[in-house]
C-alpha cells in the first residue's frame, strides 16, 4: 500500500510532514510518497539518505495555505496537493493526506476524483473527543448548505467510518438539533429526522449540543456549516477557558501552586483532547481516500493521518461507502 | 415600575421565583407582580405576611416545562405566563419575566403581544462570557430559518442590547460564519454579509466559533438554529470538561491536591461562567419586554432578570429598536 503525502501542505511543512512520514513508516510499515519540491524534502531527510519505505515525488508549486481554493485549481496544475491526489487517480497511490489549504485539498479531491457513485455531496467526519469515549462529526465543513438526503448519506457515510475507525459495532447515529422531540429544529433537520427514522441505520433521534460530549451517540449529523461552527466553537471555548485559568493562576499563589500538581495528575484529560491522536479528517464520498489534517499538525498527528489513511484502504472504506448508499437510495426510493 | 413574574415557571417553581422576587425588591426596589397559584405563592411567602413591592396575581393553570407550546397556548388560557404577558399586554405591567418552558414563552409573548413595527422575526438575545469580558449572542432560538434580512435585523437588536445592558459604546457586530473572508459560509451568511456590510452598524466582518470567545466582537449575529447549537455546544462542553477533570482528580492523589488549592484561587473564572450574573434572555422584537430565563434559575438568576428587565424599560428598548429597524429597513429599501 501507498499513501500520498502532500508534503508541502501545512503551517510548517515540508519539515513537520517529511519527520510525520518518517514516524509513520518507522511505526506502521507504510510506504509514503513525499509529494512537493525535492531538493527541500531531501534536505529534511537529510542528504543522501535513503530511506525504506519513503519515496519522493517533485511538484513545482505550492497551495498557500490562505490562497483561494478555486484559482489554486485553475492555476497550480503542479501544485503539490494537485500531484498528490492525481497519483490516486492514477492508481500509484491508494490514499492521499494533506495538512494544506483545507479547501483547495477539498476542491482538488472533488474535481480530480469525483464522487462515489450515489453519492450527492462530499463530508468531512471529524473524531471529535467525549467524557466517555470519542464521537464522529459529520459534516463539520465540505458542504454547507445541505438537503435532507445529503444528511442522510452523511450519517450512511459516518456510520461506516465509526465502524472503520473507532471500531463500532452498530453505532447509534445522532441528528444535530435544537431539542430531543422529533418536531425541533429547522426545516432541514425536521426532514432528515423523517428519512432517518425510516432508514437501516442505528438512528437515536435528534441530540443537543449539550449531550454530544457525554457519549449518548457515535455519530452526529449535521449540515457543513452547524458543523464547522460546532468544531470551531468547541476549540475556541476549550482555548479560552485554558486562557482564562491560567490569566486567575497568575495572580494567585494558591492557584499556581494547585496548577502544578494538577498539571502532575492530570495526563488522561490533555491525552482525550488531544486531536493529533487521531490525526485527520476524511473527505467521505469522494471515489478515493483523502485525509485532511489541521495546518497546524505535529509530526505526531502527520503520522496517525497517515494511519487512519492505511486503515481506510485495508477496511475497503470506499467499496463499503458505495454499497451502504447505495442500499440506502434504494430503501429512500421504495419508501418515496 | 411593575414587572409580572410567571411564578410558577422553572424547574423548582414557585419556591426559587418566590426568592428571586423578594431578593430584587430588597436589592434594587422593584415592584414585582407574582403571577400563579395565589395559595402556593402565599405559602413560599411566609403566610400573612405582607411584603411592600410585591404583590399576586392568581392564575389556576401552569403550562409544563415539556409541553409543546402550541396545545398550551390554545388550551391553557389561564396560565401563569399567559396571564402575566397579558398584563403587559393591557399596561397593567411594563416588561415580563419567565423561567418556565421557553417555547410556551416564546409563543405566548409573540402572539399576545405581536412584533414592533418592522421586525419581520423575534431573537432572543443572550450574554455568553468571554475571556476579557462577555459578548451577545442573537439569535440563540426563536428564529430557526432565518433570511437575510432578519440576521440584519438580530443584529440592530443585538447592537441596540449590547449598548443597553453591557454599557458598550458603538458596538463591534460580527456575522458568525466558517471563514473570516466575505465569501466564506453558506448562502444565509454569505447575502447577510453584503447587508451589514451596507449597515450603518460598526460591521466587523464574518467571526468563527474560534474566536467569539476571545473577544473580537460585542455581537455575534447568526440564525436561531445555529445560535442554540452554539449555546448548548459551550454548556455541554464546559460540563464535560468539568467531568473529565473530577474523573482523573479523583484518580490520583496530586490531582486531589491541586484541585484544592486551585478552587481556593479561581473565583473569578468560576463567576465569568456564571449564566446566573445577567439571569435571563430577552426576546427582542416583541412589542413589549419579554426576559426568557433558564428553567434551572437560581433565585439570584431571577433576581437578576428582574434587573435586566427593569433596566431594559428604562432604557427604552422597545423604542430604541423600533427607531433603529425602521433606520435600517430605509436603508436597505434605498440601496435596493
């Protein structure tokens, strides 16, 4: 198996992707293709070296990570995100991972690979971390404004990647609304709960952002823009309140000295809200494997990307994606 | 001033509402009209006793936190929050104040007392905390399909509440959306956008969950759906940290410790969290002043939305927004 890996994508990259690939196939026994300008991932790599299980593939050009995603595409036909997912296309990979422009990764995938057959718009999942155990968002930003079906093939597609995953068996899928009965929320969400509730899926009704964390569900479902909101309100809120415990600790004695033991005690809860365990994000529906990682990833989290790619191709999560639509359509048009 | 409290509304109603009332007539000199069962409410009160600023209005009926507020509103026509908008309604009260079933409250104000001329939609407004100090969220729920034009709207509201209860001099709006440029969000925000932009308001462009709480803005303006998924995502989160952190504490000894010197040393973050400091939520738009409080209200929570309720009559609310719509609808009618 072979993961392409955008190594020019990322806050500091190519440095942090070539040391994330190295990792990787240290750890896992992968092969990567480091995708981007030669002469600097072989200086990351160190000169002359040659290393097992990595290979190196040129591109000229580089997606900046504020650029606009249409005019990459237009423009950089040798951009190294554009490279990268063109040798999935080509069958010299079986996966490509970015922690690029997000959407530029996104566009590029889209136009170059297309959709799974059935499928009618893109999702990102995202792991996202709970008191209990970790849940799946789906979508949390590919497609922002969404029809009732589209929900519904985003839980089909979240259902599968939860058992690819975070090996789930029968996940209890979530829809994301603003109360528990069936008549809350928006037109949107009031029709999607109808296709859910008469579709195959392990359908727990609608859940509150209040109980999303605490574990009632595996997957939630929403619109690409609730859930980009959702992801981006949780990592402000998180960061916030670490900056306004540590703004209180700096005025007191008692409070620095309670910091430090609790810094001692405390390794489990960093670990839980930790993203870079699990590393990236697929773009699910696309017709290949493409996993987006923050611009801001460690090698750590380049690494575990890598992985979860790995993983999604053995489990075949494309094939399950276009039977689980496919059964799904079929059920929605015998329903219709 | 007189503000009519729904007595019988929250979750340990009347005993809490009883409390709170008693507390604001102490604490600012409010009158307050206890609207519910006269024989519950004479109980919470201490029998014969007679308070000076308080007085009952008796109502036999009391819709259920979980009743749907629709049957409510057409069976329950002798309910406390029936009875108590309905003073507002006839001048015999200036603002209302409710912790019971928000829908039912909602529902009840806006069909008893209507919509300030111009006001296509109602928002509820509410105070989420912030790291340097708190910002206004609108809409968090009465409007879940929102066009372009109510999101103008919520934001004159929000920019009018902002300076009435936050004391804020111009302040800054932003549009909660998934990306910091114009063109980023989904088709709501993205025509939302070019009406602020056109806005005499001090438009701050589109702001991402990452950021509200880092104080960038004085409103965040988004639709009624999004708006509720924010708000109940922060609860929940900060609960689930809240939990994390107590389940590892109890693990360790070093994490019990510092959890003790740390509680002695944080007083000031645990009140920047503390919903209960401005009590309550009012929904604007509504002719009349209406404060939807947490059905969890502590008595200081009632207390204060009795606070902010008599502030915001004093303060004019209800005209300053009917002005301030119908400058921003000649606005929008001479640019179109």
């Amino acid at each position: 198996m072979i993961i392409a890996l955008d190594a020019m994508g990322g806050d500091t990259a190519p440095a942090v992707t070539v040391r994330g690939a190295l990792e990787a196939v240290e750890s896992f026994g992968l092969e990567v293709v480091l995708v981007g300008d030669e002469d600097r991932i072989r200086q990351e790599l160190g000169s002359g070296r040659k290393v097992s299980g990595i290979s190196i593939q040129h591109s000229s050009e580089v997606v900046a990570m504020d650029e606009p995603p249409a005019s990459a595409l237009r423009r950089k036909k040798d951009s190294s995100i554009r490279v990268a997912v063109d040798m999935v296309k080509s069958g010299k990979a079986d996966a490509v991972v970015s922690a690029g422009n997000t959407g530029a990764a996104m566009a590029t995938s889209f136009f170059r690979l297309g959709l799974v057959q059935g499928v009618g718009r893109p999702g990102i999942a995202t792991v996202m971390p709970g008191v209990e155990k970790p849940f799946i968002l789906i979508d949390v930003g590919a497609t922002v404004d969404c029809k009732p079906v589209h929900l519904l093939q985003f839980a089909v597609m979240g259902n599968i990647y939860a058992g690819t995953v975070l090996g789930r068996a029968n996940p209890r899928v979530g829809l994301l609304s603003i109360g528990e009965e069936a008549g809350k929320g928006n037109e949107l969400t009031k029709e999607s709960f109808k296709l859910l509730e008469d579709s195959r899926l392990n359908f727990a009704g609608n859940v509150e952002g209040k109980e999303i964390f605490s574990g009632t569900v595996d997957v939630v479902v929403c619109d690409g823009f609730t859930g980009n909101v959702v992801l981006k309100t949780a990592e402000g809120l998180v960061e916030s309140l670490a900056q306004m415990f540590r703004q209180e600790i700096a005025k007191s004695m008692l409070g620095k000295i309670g910091y430090l033991f609790l810094q001692a005690g405390l390794p489990d809860v960093k670990k839980k809200l930790d993203y870079s365990e699990y590393g990236g994000a697929p773009l699910l529906g696309i017709n290949g494997i493409c996993i987006i990682s923050h611009g801001r990833s460690t090698s750590k989290a380049i690494r575990n990307a890598l992985r979860v790619a790995a993983d999604s191709v053995e489990k075949g999560l494309k094939e399950t994606i276009r039977t689980g639509i496919q059964e799904a359509m079929e059920e929605v048009f015998v329903a219709s």
